[in-house]
C-alpha cells in the first residue's frame, strides 16, 4: 500500500434487509425510521445504517457498484456459500470502527468476493476499522488511506467480527500511481476479531495490511498480488500463523511483477514512536513465501523503519535477497536475541543483506538460525493441504512462481 491518503466519496444510505426480515434503517435526510423490506442485488452500495443488522441471503449473487459502508453500531451478516462480485472502480467494502462484520464461510462453502472481469486491480477491496491501537498519535487513532475514515484508539481486544473461509480476488484498484487498495487492510483491528482461513489471490497492490492493532491471524493464502504480500506498520502487535505466499510467473515480465513477501514498518514518518502499541512487533511462524528475481524488490522479508518481530519456521524461495533488513532500532532489536529461528532458503541469491540508519552496510548473518527442514506453511515450497479446496486453488510450488 502506496502511504498517502485516499479520499473516497459518500455514498448515500443504502436501502437493505435481512432475506425475509424487514429490518430499520436510518434515513440519511432526516435521520427518522424506516422500515424497508427489499435489497436490490445488482446494485449493491452505500450505507448499512447503526442500529441496522443486514444478512445477506447465501442463493443471490450480489454486485457491489459503489462503496458499502457498515457504520458505526450497524452489523453486516454475510453467510457461508455467498458470491459478491464487484463492478470495475473504486468499489468496496469498509466496516467503519464500532461496526461489525459476520462473514461466516466454511471449507465446504467459502465466501467468495470477486471483479465483474477476471484481472488484477478490477475492484477496490475490504477494509476493516477497529478501535485497537495504532502509533501515529498519542490518542492511538489515525485517519484512513481507505475511506478517509478514523480508525484506532486504546482497546486491544476490540472486536469488529469474524472473517472465516473467504476468498477475495481481482483487487487493488488503482487511482493513481499513489493510491491504490489493499485485497485486505486491517486498520487498528482488535484481538477480538477473528480473521481465518481468508485467501487474496490475483490483486495488484498488497495482499494483506496491518495497520497497527492487536489483531491475530492465521491460515493465510496471497497469490499473485503486485505488491507485497503481507504488509504491516503502525506498531501492529498480534500474530499471523500458517502463511502461504506466492508471485506467480505469469506475472513476471508484468509492471508489477510483485514485490516482497513481508515488507515490516513501525511507522513511515517516525520509526522510533512510542505511541499506541509502539514499535511493530508480530509473532509470523510456519510460513512459505515464494518469489522471482523480477523487479527490483525481490526479497523475501524486507524490515525497516524500526520493525521488530518474532519469526519461527519460515521457508524463503526463489528471491534475489532472502532478509533485507534497515535502520538502527531494528537491527538492535535483532541483534539482541533469538528472534528468527529454522530460516529454510531455497534457491535464494543473497541470503541476508542490512545497512543501519546511516547507510553503512551490516553483517546479519548471526542473527537468524537455519534448518534445512523447516516446512513453513506445512508443505516446504508446495501449497499445504490446509490451503486447498475452499480457495479454489488445488496445487502450487515454485515453478508456479518462476519461469
């Protein structure tokens, strides 16, 4: 994700329902009650009012044709087996923070959100906005590159819902070469939330972004995004368990052929805040990232800006660069103790590189340990079972990544 602001236009509130149940709305004019009984699915946008508690019904297809907004007090409820495609713009779904989101799909019937066309950047994305800590103020919150939206503030635990056996393809729509989404953007998202079992596949800026927060994920799925694979800053604090990322090749004389499978920031514009969670410090264990040599950031984990981290069982393939690492906080955090562990490189050029604040280059080879056995995800370079089926995707592995 480009760091700039993305202002997104207001929609007006949307008129919606619950299947067979007439549910209240507020209307956006005179603020009075009304209630509604009829969604139309082919035009699906705008505002799911607070108060409001909308269930989307599993046997429609629904087409997103603007910005749907779950506000503040409102509950969007999306079932198991339900397909959402989404029009071609800036169109997409955002949880305002103290609203709430049940996407509740399963292995057998995964969520599917998708472009009205098959191809990278077709639509915009899903944001989510949580009351967890972020460490760009000293109130903990922090406006929105999505949606121009507050996010953030003290409530490590907040909830904003459950997001299970979801699939999100065709992101990353572009406005400009500096604003551009996310297939997922998690800002200031609480441990409370529950985000599982979620694939991005075929988007053109990141896959997934963490913009601070406590947020705990696991079962991870990124395939070929244009961007970085998995993202954070903001002095994001949870965890993320089983990741499998991947370019793949058919994107590799592309633009953007993909950049990093993790790229770790604290904070753009100061890297020693203590504000919030403070620094960016997550816990990433049994992961495969997979590259190629296009481009110019081929590296496998990229951590700067004054990132910490815990990694543990990490498999890197096929990069230019396996760790690339900057500034003083992080390499002191590094430097002093046992925090990368079972660091499995296959076919990668350079395994470690650094330089601290001054640019003066750094020796790292000390700081990580190395097991020829690590399996990452579950599988080594291969797509692990947990993976397969509910995605759509039934095999992957390095040669799917680089020609």
């Amino acid at each position: 994700m480009k760091k700039t602001f993305l202002n997104a236009a207001l929609f007006l509130s949307m008129v919606a329902t619950v299947s067979t149940t007439a549910i209240s709305c507020s209307n956006s004019d005179d603020d009075s009650s009304q209630t509604v009984s009829s969604l139309d699915p082919s035009n699906f946008k705008g505002n799911i009012a607070a108060g409001t508690i909308v269930t989307l019904d599993a046997s429609k297809v629904y087409t997103i044709t603007g910005r749907v907004l779950v506000e503040n007090g409102a509950t969007l409820i999306i079932p198991e087996g339900t397909r959402i495609t989404v029009a071609e713009g800036a169109n997409y779904l955002i949880v305002d923070k103290g609203g709430k989101i049940f996407m509740n799909g399963t292995a057998a019937k995964p969520i599917v959100f998708e472009g009205t066309a098959h191809k990278q950047g077709h639509w915009g994305g899903i944001v989510i906005l949580g009351n967890a800590p972020t460490n760009r103020t000293a109130a903990g919150t922090s406006t929105s590159e999505l949606g121009d939206l507050t996010y953030g503030g003290t409530n490590t635990s907040d909830n904003s819902g459950v997001m299970k056996y979801v699939v999100i393809k065709d992101s990353g729509f572009k406005y400009n070469p500096e604003k551009e989404f996310n297939g997922l953007s998690l800002f200031g998202v609480g441990s409370g939330t529950t985000v599982s079992y979620v694939a991005v596949i075929d988007g053109a800026d990141d896959g997934i972004e963490f913009f601070g927060g406590n947020v705990n994920a696991d079962h991870l799925l990124v395939l070929g995004v244009g961007d970085d694979s998995i993202d954070w800053t903001e002095g994001w604090q949870g965890s993320a368990n089983y990741i499998y990322a991947a370019r793949k090749k058919q994107y590799q004389n592309a633009a953007e052929p993909g950049n990093r499978g993790i790229e770790a920031d604290t904070q753009d514009t100061n890297p020693n805040t203590t504000f919030g969670n403070g620094v960016s410090n997550p816990n990433i264990t049994n992961a495969t990232f997979l590259g190629n040599t296009s481009g110019s950031e081929s590296q496998g984990m990229k951590v700067r800006a004054g990132s910490n981290g815990k990694f543990d069982n990490i498999v890197l393939a096929n990069f230019a660069t396996g760790l690339d690492f900057e500034t003083d906080r992080t390499l002191s955090w590094f430097q002093g103790g046992s925090y990368i562990k079972n660091l499995n490189f296959v076919n990668v050029t350079t395994k470690s590189k650094a330089k601290n604040t001054a640019g003066t280059a750094v020796d790292i080879s000390s700081i990580f340990s190395e097991n020829a056995n690590a399996n990452g995800a579950g599988s080594g370079t291969a797509l692990p079972d947990w993976a397969k089926s509910w995605s759509g995707v039934s095999s992957f592995d390095t040669t799917d990544a680089m020609n």
